[in-house]
C-alpha cells in the first residue's frame, strides 16, 4: 500500500488515477445488454427463460417463488440469523421512518389554495445478485424504506442458485421486510422485465438494487423507461485519522471495504507518519488470516494509500474533494468535524463507529453514492421511493389580480397561446 506525503501534486496524481478505476462501460456489454432489453421488451418471460437457461444452464422450480416457500423458509431459518436481521430492521426502520415527508397546504385569504402531496410508488422492482454475491443486508436497505414510503408492492428478482432453488438467506429477509412477490430471474433480462413488464412480471416504477456490470449497464440504459436507485461503481472508504487512531481499527476498517473488489478503493489520510507506518504493518497482519486475501491486496495495491496531511483542516479538504461513500473519522473529537464535511456518502465518527455498523445494522442506509457524486448525490432514502405531486386553486378575482403579469410574461417569450388561455377567461 503506497503512502504519499499532500504536497499538492502527488496526492493529487493519485487521485486523478483513482477517478479512472471504474472506467467506460465496455461497448461489447452495452450491445450485449441492448440486445437482451430488446428480446425481453418483445418477447416477455420466454426471453427471460431463455437467457436464465443460456446464462445458468437449467431452469428454475418455478419462476415466480410460492409464497409458501417463502413462509418455510422464515420458519425453518436458524433463529439466531432472524433475531440478528429482526434487530437490524428495528434500527433501519427507526432511522428512516424519520425521513417521512410530509405534504402541505396553504390556503391564502384571496382564495388562493395551493399544496403538495407526497405519494409513494405504486410499484419498485428489487434486483438482489445471487450465487456468492448474494447479501441479506440489501434486502433491508432497500424494502423497508421502500415500505415506509408507501410502496404499494415491491417484487424482487434474484437469480436462482445451480440447483434451480432460491437463496434461503435472501428468503428470509424478503419474508422479514414484506417484500410482495420474488421471481427467479437474473442478469440484465430480469431488470429488462421489470421495467417494461412481462406476462407474470409487473412493470414496475423504479428499480432498486445492486448487480454485476451487466445489471448496472440495463439500469442505466432503461433510465427514462423506469427510474433507478443510482448508476454505483466499486466499493470505497476514506478513513481521515490523527494519532490517537489505533492502527489496528485503521487497518481493519480499510481491508473491511477492499474485501468486496478488486476494483474497491480504500484511503487513508492522516496526520501521523507513525500512524500510517504501523497501519501498514497492521494490514500485513491481519489480511493473513482473512479469507479474500487476494482481492484485499490487489485493491490496496492498485486504488489504496496512505496519504500523510500537515493538518486536520487538510484531512477535512481532502475528505471533501474525494467525496467518499464511506467516510470514517478515527480523529480526537470527531464531531467537531461534522459540520465540515460536506461530501460524504455516510459518515462514521469516533473509533468505535466502524463501517460494517452501516453496512448491516445502525439504521442509515447502505446505498450510498460512489465515484465522488456523494458531492451532488444522496443515499437511498425514504424520499427515493415517493413522488410529489403539487396542485393550485385559484378564484376569478385572484386570476384577475395576476392575469396581467401573466400575459405579459407568455407574450414576451412568444407563447400567445399560453397568453390567450388566461386572456379569454375574462372576455365579454
């Protein structure tokens, strides 16, 4: 893992290499998916079956879940799991029922009444990855805002395991969070059929959820069809950390997010020269006895360093111009900081708040903004899965106090059909 000291142009080299690490979207992927939007769009579950068959080579044992499998498999989980996700989805839950938005109304005495509903979705498609890459945790994420919203009917699609079964895990979670209907399909054809609907899938609204490149490039290409959660790249963490950080929590804490990809990045900004040396060795440490080892090392290899800073205010600059999804604060008084910092996905303060208690269990959602867009994004929230709808009332004498104005400014930008809607409304 590199170390760099900030003197305004090595960091900075570094940083501009980092923006580079997603890359394009590979043209070949995007035909590739293109081609399978355009054969579901026409051609419905058949197409969806067809890839499940080419992609995983059998069919599932059956393609949308029997609620009574999902029941089962609830009631046959080991209690210890349940009781670990029910205590998760209490703190998810209390968080974002903070959110709810409400409408307004405003009634003016010249009669005037103007307002906004806030409404949620009918209907959000949940797309969970399978195989090795499925996690209970998304589920939660992101049914249960979903659900505080209002959301109507959330369907989730995940692709079946090689014996055509569902991911139990998976399972419990959706039968935990309410989750309505669970369809075993995968891949860009599955988010391709929840976005235009099939003979058994049903359109839905939005699409939420994680997924491979293939899954992340239907998203993006079927937004304006249907509205997506946000377009994520790899996994990242910036720990900013003075010297009363413990090594080993630094060390820990940044392994905790190169774990996920090889593509992952995880950073340390600090104003201790001691502090990243014994991070270093920490990390050649603890990765010895940790299971993705390889993947850990090739992330800090290739998107890792320790960059040492002159200054906490330096930590806060660098922490704002990288805009992490992962924010951690291993500094003396943390919450000094808070108000200075400004773009962060999710921010963990103190040594004890480590980045895993957002993954699964403090409350605050998980699906965060990645690649720097935390400076003009926000996390997946109850507001994601609500629309606003505004309405105005108005009498003849308040139309007739602003008709003017009105008039004057459709004429002026050419638009006397916009005028004349108004003007005829007080001929003789």
């Amino acid at each position: 893992m590199r170390k760099i000291f900030a003197n305004g142009t090595d960091e900075a080299a570094f940083l501009a290499e980092l923006s580079k690490r997603a890359g394009e979207t590979n043209k070949k992927v995007t035909e590739t998916v293109t081609e399978i939007i355009e054969n579901v769009r026409e051609n419905g579950d058949k197409a969806v079956n067809d890839y499940t068959l080419k992609f995983d080579g059998k069919l599932p044992q059956y393609y949308e879940v029997p609620r009574e499998v999902i029941n089962d498999a609830l009631t046959e989980a080991d209690q210890e799991f349940v009781e670990a996700l029910l205590n998760a989805q209490e703190n998810i839950a209390d968080f974002h029922k903070r959110q709810v938005e409400q409408g307004f109304i405003n009634p003016m005495p010249n009669g005037v009444i103007l307002g906004q509903r806030v409404r949620g979705l009918s209907k959000v498609g949940l797309y969970v990855p399978g195989g090795t890459a499925a996690y209970p945790s998304s589920v939660l994420m992101n049914a249960i805002p979903a659900k505080i919203a209002g959301v109507k009917e959330i369907i989730m699609v995940t692709p079946p395991l090689k014996d055509g079964t569902p991911n139990k895990d998976i399972l419990v979670a959706a039968a935990i969070c309410g989750v309505d209907r669970i369809f075993l399909a995968g891949g860009a054809q599955a988010v391709a059929a929840l976005a235009y609907g099939t003979e058994q899938i049903p359109k839905c609204d939005k699409i939420v959820g994680p997924g491979n490149i293939f899954v992340a490039t239907a998203k993006k290409l079927l937004y304006g069809v249907v509205d997506i959660d946000m377009i994520a790249g790899p996994s990242e963490i910036l720990v900013i950390a003075d010297d009363t950080a413990e090594p080993k929590f630094a060390a820990a804490d940044l392994m905790s997010q190169a774990e996920h990809d090889v593509l992952a990045s995880a950073i340390m900004v600090t104003t201790s020269e001691k502090l990243a040396d014994e991070t270093i060795a920490e990390i050649n440490r603890q990765k010895q006895y940790l299971e993705r080892k390889d993947i850990i090392e090739k992330s800090l290899n290739d998107y890792g360093a320790i960059i040492i800073a002159d200054s906490r205010q330096r930590c806060v600059e660098l922490a704002n111009e990288i805009a992490p999804e992962h924010l951690e604060v291993l500094m003396y008084n943390p919450m000094e900081l808070l108000g200075s910092l400004d773009n962060a996905g999710s921010i963990f303060l103190g040594h004890f708040a480590s980045e895993p208690l957002g993954d699964y269990y403090a409350g605050p959602n998980h699906v965060l903004p990645t690649s720097g867009t935390a400076r003009f994004f926000s996390p997946l929230g109850v507001a994601s899965f609500t629309k606003r709808i505004s309405y105005t009332y108005y009498t003849k004498d308040a139309l007739a106090n602003a008709k003017d104005d009105i008039v004057l400014i459709a004429e002026r930008e050419g638009l006397t059909a916009h005028a004349n809607a108004i003007k005829v409304r007080f001929e003789d």
